[in-house]
C-alpha cells in the first residue's frame, strides 16, 4: 500500500494576535493524503478550511509532515 487517502475533522480554541476569530472556537475540515517514501518512512499532507463561527478569519491550512518509524525489540 503506496497511497492511504482520507477526510478529517479538526477542533479547537484559538484567539489574540489581533485576528478577529469571533468566540474562539475553531472547526477545520480536511482532506488527507499519506504515502509510504522509504521501508520507516511515510509523508502525510493536510488541507484544511478553518472555520471560526462569529469570526471573520477563515484561512486554508496546507501542512506537511514527515513520520518516521524506528524499529524496536523487547528483549
């Protein structure tokens, strides 16, 4: 398996820096795509619309992230 594709879900608080986001609350739907790039190794990219209800800041999140898996043995 090379490619996992899926949707998520995101919450949470957020607020100050001078961003008008309303009552804080934070609501970000997304799409997710992960693929394998060596035998420990996955690269998984995020995109995301974060929502803030009352607010009027609504960015697109774009992220990437590199999973790195170490083997371990117990004796």
């Amino acid at each position: 398996e090379t490619f996992r594709y899926g949707v998520d879900l995101t919450s949470g608080i957020a607020g100050g820096g001078g961003i008008e986001v309303g009552s804080g609350l934070m609501i970000a739907p997304g799409v997710q795509v992960e693929c394998k790039i060596g035998p420990l190794s996955n690269l998984k990219m995020n995109l995301r619309q974060k929502y803030f209800p009352g607010g009027t800041y609504s960015p697109v999140y774009f992220g990437v992230e590199l999973i790195q898996s170490l083997p371990v043995s117990l004796w």
